[in-house]
C-alpha cells in the first residue's frame, strides 16, 4: 500500500518552532514542543491526484487533518480533506482547496483555521523524519 512508502514529516510553525500534533483525545489537534519520536507528532502527505490537492494523515491515529469552517478547530477525521500545499515540501501555508483559509497558530500557539492572511504565523516547515 502507498502508506509503507509514504514519507513522513514533522509539521513545524515557521514562527514558533511548535509541531502540529494529536493530542490524547485523538481526535483534537494542537501544538507540542517537537519530538521526532512522538508519533502524534508525525504526518504523512499523500497527493491525490483526483483532486488536486494533498491529504494530511497523522501516523499515530490515522486520522485526516480537517477542520471545522464554522468555528476554525482542527481534528483528526475518518475521512480525505483535501489541503492546498502550493511550496510542499518547503515552508509552505497549508490551505484549504479554495485557498479562502489556511492553518494558522493564534494566541496561547493553538492551531486553527484562519482567514489567509499570508503571515509567519501561517507557514509551515515539513521537515522528514
């Protein structure tokens, strides 16, 4: 299957050094100081080609990266949400497919879904572990 040779990567804010992660509910998704043996803390991006667009799957649980629209909160979903990565694999926003909002770290270093603004704030470092 794709996902043996699917290559790994730490999601790393480009502004405050945090990696994306999973945390112990599984399904909520937040900042941790990195660690590159965390698994929660790990991520594979596979392209679908379909769609045009990448999907972001964590190593630990599985789950889809995919946000709420409604009130901005990332979580880990059953199913494919399609993110728009247009420096993938360098530091790049992590957009939506319409590109109308981008994965962000607002005060207290949560992740959330943000209108793009194109700021520090809302880049990404996906570095290979």
């Amino acid at each position: 299957m794709a996902e043996k040779t699917a290559t790994t990567y730490q999601i790393i804010n480009y502004e405050t050094g945090q990696a994306l992660a999973v945390d112990g509910s599984a399904d909520s998704v937040t900042m941790r100081q990195r660690a590159a043996d965390d698994e929660a803390q790990l991520w594979t991006c596979p392209a679908n080609p379909e769609e045009g667009d990448f999907d972001i799957v964590n190593k630990k649980t599985g789950g889809h990266l995919a946000a709420n629209r409604a009130n901005g909160r990332l979580l880990c979903a059953d199913e494919h949400c399609g993110w728009d990565m247009p420096e993938f694999p360098e530091i790049s926003p992590i957009a939506t497919s319409d590109d109308e909002f981008v994965i962000g770290v607002i005060q207290n270093d949560q992740p959330q879904l943000l209108v793009n603004r194109e700021s520090e704030r809302e880049k990404w470092i996906f570095r290979k572990v």
